[in-house]
C-alpha cells in the first residue's frame, strides 16, 4: 500500500511538473491581451482576502488585475515555476505571490525592488495567486 502512495505522489508531481511553465506561459498570453479590470495594490489586496477570502474572490478571481508592491521573496515552486512574492503584511511574511511564464524577466528582480505587474488572480491559499504575470 505504502508503494502504491509513493508512485501516486511521484506520478502528481511529474505531471504538476509538466504543466507548470508551459501552462504558465499559456495564461500569460491570455493576460497580455486584456486589459485590468482592478488596480490594487499588494497591501491592500491581501487584506482584502485576509479579512474575507469568499468577498475577495467575488471580486478578484479570474480577473486580470494589475497589482504594485514591494519584492519581499524571489523563486521558483516545485514545478519550476519562477515567481515573486509582493509584500502584503508589515512583517513581508505574506502577500501576493506572481507566478511568471518567464524566468528571465524574474532573473532580473531584486528583493525590495518597487514593482506593477498584471495577471490573473488565481484566490489564496496561504499568499493570494497571480498567475501568468507581466510587468507593466
């Protein structure tokens, strides 16, 4: 039983891994040819899910919004999906985590860095989603 666990988990993952940047590039496109339906900052937006995750969504998923903050992490998730994490709380802890079809244009971002990107929120889990982000 314990194998038939691994070889689940193992298959997830390789097929996560699959989909992660490519799916991601995929979204980008669809980002690139619309315009913002809200303009919001990272602070701001994540209290907005911190305080009421089910109104936030309401308002924000599935949406393209354009969202300014500050860098407070840089990486990739287990996907190899590179992102940014704009500071949302006053300890830079959480906030609005932007995932990018595109490695270079996170290559050159620096922590603390001012930034706006665009892309389509995707709700929260622990940090609220962006998903296919552009710089604006």
């Amino acid at each position: 039983m314990r194998y038939l666990i691994i070889i689940g988990v193992c298959f997830m993952l390789f097929t996560a891994g699959c989909l992660g940047v490519g799916e991601e590039k995929s979204i980008t496109k669809d980002v690139q040819g619309q315009t913002s339906s809200y303009k919001v900052t990272a602070v701001d937006l994540y209290k907005e899910y911190d305080a009421n995750s089910v109104a936030a969504d309401q308002k924000y998923k599935d949406k393209i919004i354009q969202v300014s903050g500050k860098i407070c992490n840089i990486g990739e998730d287990i996907t190899g999906v590179p992102y940014i994490i704009l500071a949302g709380d006053e300890y830079g802890m959480m906030g609005v985590q932007c995932f990018f079809g595109d490695e270079n244009v996170v290559a050159g971002f620096a922590k603390d860095q001012q930034i706006t990107v665009k892309g389509k929120c995707d709700g929260m889990l622990i940090n609220v989603f962006l998903r296919g982000c552009i710089l604006q």
